[in-house]
C-alpha cells in the first residue's frame, strides 16, 4: 500500500504523487509515515522532508508550514518549497556561506531582530543546501 503525498505553496504544487515512505521535519523532531498511519496534523520546521517513491528517496527543501495525514494521504502546505533535484549546490553552497556571514555579523553588531533575520536565512539556506545533497 501507498501514500499519496502532496506538497502544497501558495502558488504551486511542488509533489504530487505517491510514496512508500515520508520524513516530515516536524517543530518536534523528525516524523516517518508509512502507509495506515494514525491521523495527524503537526507544525512543520523549515528543513528537508525526504520522499521515497520507490527505491530512491527524494528530498524536498521546505520553508515551515503544516502536515496533515488521514487516510493514507500526506497533505503538506508550506510557504515554500523546492525539489532538491532543482537546486543548483554551488549557488546554494554560496549562499549558505553568505548567511553564515550575515549572522557573524549580526551577532557582533548585538542588534536582535537583525539576529532572528539572519539566524532563519541561515536555516533556509541550510535546508536548501541539505535538499541538493550537500552535507553541512
């Protein structure tokens, strides 16, 4: 038996299609879905949610959202999302270097909300450079 899996951003649908297995970076920790799961709905972090259609998994670099799973069906909304086979590693590469250097600087300057932007840049940049396959 099978999931059917849909990745949902406001203006596009990222997955839609069905899978062995989910692992959803949930607020709480790392979730695994396999098919008859309980219901459940849970708050998304932003990090890589890992599809396996089949034998390979597939890596999904998401921005925070929710998960809902009833009835064999994995629904994700988020407020972005992109297909770790989409991304390109040396501009992902790059900019993980460039958010790291943002937040060094925003640590020296004391400034928090400065702090807070630069510290989510880095972990958007993180998940996207961990989706196109690159250990951090």
């Amino acid at each position: 038996m099978t999931l059917t899996v849909r990745v949902i951003t406001p203006d596009k649908v990222v997955w839609d299609e069905q899978a062995q297995e989910v692992i959803l970076p949930s607020t709480t920790g790392q979730l695994g879905i396999l098919s008859n799961h309980a219901p459940l709905l849970t708050a998304l972090d932003t990090g890589v949610m890992r599809v396996r259609p089949g034998k390979d998994w597939q890596n999904i670099a998401i921005m925070g959202g929710f998960a809902e799973v009833e009835n064999n069906e994995v629904k994700v909304l988020v407020n972005s999302a992109e297909l770790g086979s989409a991304i390109n590693a040396d501009a992902a590469r790059q900019d993980y270097a460039q958010a790291q250097s943002k937040l060094e600087e925003a640590n020296r300057s004391g400034d928090k909300p400065k702090q807070i932007q630069a510290g989510q840049a880095l972990k958007k940049a993180r998940a996207r450079l961990q989706a196109a396959g690159v250990s951090v």
